[in-house]
C-alpha cells in the first residue's frame, strides 16, 4: 500500500462529533495524520491505510461519510534557492601579475652522463 490522501465528506454538528470521527480513525492501522475541517464538513486522513477500510468503521460508527476524493500526497512545494552572492570585483593588476620570470638555458654541448 502507498501514501496516499484521502478526502471525505462528513457530518459535523458539534464538538462531539469531530471527537468520534478522530478517534475511530486513530485506531486504524496505517494513519499518519489526519484533520478535521468543521466548517467545509471535510475530514483529511493521510497515510498508508485502505479508504474503504476509513469509510466502514466511520459508517460503523452510525457517521454519514461520502468519499470526495483518493490520491497521492501533494508534493512539498519546492524552496527557490536563494541567489548566489556576487562576487567582488577582482582588481585590475596584483604583484603576482607584474613579476615575469624568464629562464633561458642555452646549451650547444652535449653531455652523457
């Protein structure tokens, strides 16, 4: 089985209600988190858990529950990385620069060792 999010419909009427939803959820194997939207009438369940297995105990337990939707997690959304500083500006000329080093060896003769 696989992450996946699933997004139901429910009814909740009161304080109670958004209780039983959680915790017939929370003893479902396979639930990494969940939350509850009293306003929309959603519950949010994430995790490795079978969504007929969710709808069942939540039926079980006398909830009208419809199923919205199934499917994987959102990816996180990516963080732009922030830009490299400029470099400064290099000088024009440094002492290194200015020393030239010429090394002439001219030899006519041969030599074996």
């Amino acid at each position: 089985m696989i992450n996946q999010v699933i997004v139901l419909k429910v009814s909740i009427n009161c304080y109670q209600c958004k209780t039983d939803l959680m915790k017939v959820v929370a003893k479902l194997m396979g639930v990494d988190e969940m939350s509850v939207d009293a306003e929309k009438g959603t519950l949010t369940v994430k995790g490795k858990v079978d969504p007929v297995l969710v709808v069942n105990q939540l039926r079980k337990a006398k909830k009208a529950v419809e199923v919205i939707s199934v499917g994987p997690p959102k990816p996180p959304p990516e963080k732009p990385k922030p830009p490299c500083p400029p470099l400064p500006p290099l000088p024009f000329c440094c002492r290194e620069c200015q020393v030239i080093e010429i090394n002439t060896f001219v030899s006519s003769a041969c030599s074996i060792l």
